[in-house]
C-alpha cells in the first residue's frame, strides 16, 4: 500500500497527504505487516483452497472492487488454520483493514491518543474501581494518589510499606510493554535510582489479588478480562469477551509474553477455544482445570461496566478495548483501557470472526465514510 500523487495535485496537497499517511496510517500499516509475518513464521499455517480464496476475494471485492489489493490475503491462511468451519472464514477481519481502516475510523486517534493515559483514570473513572495507586511520575514529578508533589524521600517510604509494587508506563504500552515489577526489599538509595532511572511518565500500584476462580487458570499472572466495545446506531455493543491467562511462573498474561487467550460465553462460563500466539491450541488450563469448567464470578457486572464507560468516551473514540480484573471479593477492576489501535489478535483467536458473521455494516460504513479511504487513497 503507498500514497500516489493524483492527476492534476499541486507540491502542498501532496505533501499534506504524505504527512497525514506517514504519522497516522504507515505505522499500522507496518505492525499488520509484522503480526502477519509472525503467525507465517511459526510454521502453524494452513493455506486456504482455490476454491475458498476465490469466496473470500469476491466478499471483499464487492465492497472495495478493484482495490482489494488494500488487503493481504495471506491473513486468510491464518484464520484458515484455527477455524474447522470454513464457511466462517472470509468473515474474520485482516489485520490490515482492521488496524489501517477500521480502527482508524472508529477511534479518531488524532483525539483520542492524547486521553489515553493511565494517570488519568482516577480522574476519569472516580467511581470504578481500580488498582491502588500508590504514586505516578508525571513529567519530572513525582505525585501521590490525589495529583499533589511528593518528595524522593515520600516516595521511597510509601514503595516501602509493600513488599513489591508494579510500575506500569502510562502511554504506548501494547502487549505488556512497559510493565515491570520492583521488589522493595533492597536500600532506600538502590530503590529511589530504580524509580528516577525510568524515563517515561508511570505509575505506580497495588498488586491486585485476583478470585480463587481465576486463579485457577493460572496463579501467577492477574489474568485479565478484555472486552472490545463499539457503539454504533445510539447503542453500545460488546464485541468478542475474552479472558487473558499467563504460562505458569508468568507474571504477565499478554500473548506476546507466552500468554494464552480464551473466549467468554454471555453467562460467563469460558469456551473450549483457547490459542496463543503460535496458534498452539489449549483444553486445560496452567493450573490443570478445564478452561470449559470455569465461569468468571460476576461477569454481568465486567460488561455492564464497561458499557457504561464507553458511552463516556463515546465523543472521541467509539471503539474501545478494556482489561477488567476480578478481585477476591469478586469485584471488577479496571486495569486498563484503549482509546485506540488495540489488538485484535487474541479476540479472533479465541471466538473467531471479530463482528461475527454480520460484518458488512461495519465494513460499509468505514468504506462509505472513512477520511483514509475516500481522500487519502482515494478509493
């Protein structure tokens, strides 16, 4: 995919367009590239027929006709090799429509980037509730729990009264990027340059103690609910839940870190379709339970929830990705959320087709409407 000069364009249009492709669309264009190179390294894929590829072109044409060159069809071999009903397949979203197109769209991320940061979330969500935030870095500063300063020495003495904390980076922290853990059993002084040390602005939490239901998949990482929301039409749809978990000894859930996702039913109960990254397929959890005999306590309240948040947001971004966590009392917490470009990977790894197999009015309005498509590439 690259940006053309039109017939007739002057220098400044041109380059207004190129500086709009290479900071907004370039990048995801180059990540889809790379996640599709990942999964056709791993030796897992399974290439569609003549016969099902031609299906699938003919899908596609008919909404971007001559210019389904847009996509990579190599994406089909993957979802080829996890779905067993190949009639699904030409309804799973490719990454790079997905990423370049539809979450462009969707998410406006010239706004919503600016707004994702964790350090506003006990601002944004005052009533949720969340880990607890011990202290952040905001720029050169050091702030406690309610935005005031706090000096070196305060934030040495509140890291001490914790055996460990968890530093998460507050912006761009994909896949787990970002998120380390500090045992706080060495001296004040190895501590503090631990804390400074860290470039980015961060902040710091509780570790949260997460259901013995949960942690029957695994004990060692916080396995995370994730939950995409996209409100279309006046309403909010909850888009393909599933639950996170991390390899035994694992801290960490994320599939880049090894982890393994798998699919929530509407009553909670989890689903027997559980992959990782390679495309290696699971039935018992770390911990040696069935992943089908398992139902995360309270799941109503995770989706209603975020339900409810997503409407708050819906002004900027109108596709969401969001992390829940159930606490011992069987609470949700929020551990995170993505205003815009979040993964897709584990959701069509775990339940198959992202929008099902009514994907068309998603598709329909992105063409119909998406500033990419219809002015930059001219489709």
């Amino acid at each position: 995919m690259r940006l053309i000069r039109n017939i007739g364009e002057d220098d400044n249009s041109f380059l207004k367009r190129k500086a709009y492709y290479v900071r907004l669309i370039e990048p995801r264009i180059n990540y889809s590239h790379h996640a599709l190179q990942s999964f056709l390294d791993n030796g897992n894929v399974k290439q569609v027929g003549n016969s099902l590829m031609r299906e699938i072109k003919d899908f596609w044409r008919s909404y971007l006709g001559k210019n389904i060159h847009l996509i990579d069809f190599r994406w089909f071999d993957v979802f080829n090799s996890i779905e067993d009903d190949k009639d699904l397949v030409k309804f799973y979203m490719p990454f790079d429509f997905y990423y370049t197109f539809i979450d462009e769209y969707y998410t406006n991320p010239q706004h919503s980037a600016p707004c994702d940061d964790k350090n506003f979330y006990d601002l944004y969500f005052p009533e949720m509730k969340k880990p607890t935030t011990l202290f952040r870095k905001v720029g050169q500063f050091f702030l406690n729990d309610k935005y005031e300063p706090i000096s070196n020495e305060e934030v040495v003495r509140i890291c001490k009264t914790r055996k460990e904390v968890i530093i998460k980076k507050t912006r761009f922290s994909q896949g787990g990027e970002g998120v380390s853990f500090i045992k706080t059993d060495i001296s004040d002084q190895e501590l503090l340059n631990s804390l400074v040390s860290i470039r980015e602005q961060y902040i710091c939490q509780d570790i949260i103690k997460q259901h013995p239901e949960i942690n029957k998949l695994n004990d060692t990482s916080l396995n995370t609910i994730r939950i995409m929301t996209l409100v279309r039409d006046g309403k909010v749809q909850i888009l393909s839940p599933l639950i996170r978990v991390g390899r035994k000894g694992s801290k960490v859930d994320n599939l880049t870190g090894g982890g393994m996702a798998c699919g929530i039913n509407e009553d909670g109960t989890l689903k027997g379709r559980v992959y990782d990254q390679k495309m290696q397929k699971y039935e018992f959890s770390p911990q040696g339970y069935r992943f089908a005999d398992i139902r995360i306590p309270n799941f109503e309240r995770c989706t209603e929830l975020v339900s409810k948040m997503a409407i708050r947001f819906s002004g900027i971004t109108r596709l969401m990705s969001w992390d829940i966590a159930v606490d011992v009392e069987g609470d949700p917490v929020l551990v995170e959320m993505n205003l815009t470009f979040s993964g897709v990977d584990s959701h069509q790894l775990a339940n198959g087709p992202l929008y099902g197999t009514n994907p068309q009015p998603v598709i329909e309005e992105v063409v119909n409407n998406s500033y990419t498509l219809r002015k930059l590439l001219r489709l």
